[in-house]
C-alpha cells in the first residue's frame, strides 16, 4: 500500500515514517524541503522524498492511486516577516 505522507519530517509524521516503512508500506514524504527529507530518512532506501509546494498537487498528484492513504500531519503555511500580524503575534507573546 502507497502512503503519501505530508509533515513526514516533522514530530509526529517521522515516526510514522519509521513505523511504516519496515512493514512493506511504499512511503512517500512530501515536503517543502525534499533534500532534508530524504537526508532525515537516509537509512531507509524505499523512502521517497518528493517537493511539495504545500498548497497544490503540482509535482505529486500523479502518484495517488486507488489504493494510496494520504496522511495529512503539515503545519499551516503562512505568508512571514515583519509587518504579517502572525509574526507580530509570536513576537508579543515572547517578550
């Protein structure tokens, strides 16, 4: 079974990972940073890191099948810097 997993290298999603990939699971990690990926899951050879803009299919799509779960462990994407009222949150709450 193919699993496409989003988040794979975060805390959560890297131990799914490692749970999944000596059972036979045909593992693909989607991230934004696929060479980190695959750096991270180096000892696994049947781990695939695949790029992933994290707001579309572009790149990845194709590799849905009828039998593929997705699993969705991605933290939210959101624009930064210093005037984005997320970062003027964060920077409240830490001083």
């Amino acid at each position: 079974m193919r699993v496409i997993i989003t988040g794979g290298t975060g805390l959560i999603g890297s131990v799914l990972v490692e749970l999944l990939a000596p059972w036979g699971y045909e593992v693909i990690v989607l991230s934004r940073n696929p060479t980190l990926a695959t750096r991270h899951f180096s000892q696994h050879r049947d781990i695939q890191s695949i790029g992933w803009d994290a707001q579309t299919s572009a790149g990845w799509g194709r590799l849905i099948t009828a039998g593929s779960t997705i699993v969705n462990l991605a933290g939210p994407v959101q624009p930064t810097g210093a005037g984005h009222p997320t970062t003027r949150r964060a920077s409240a709450r830490v001083a």
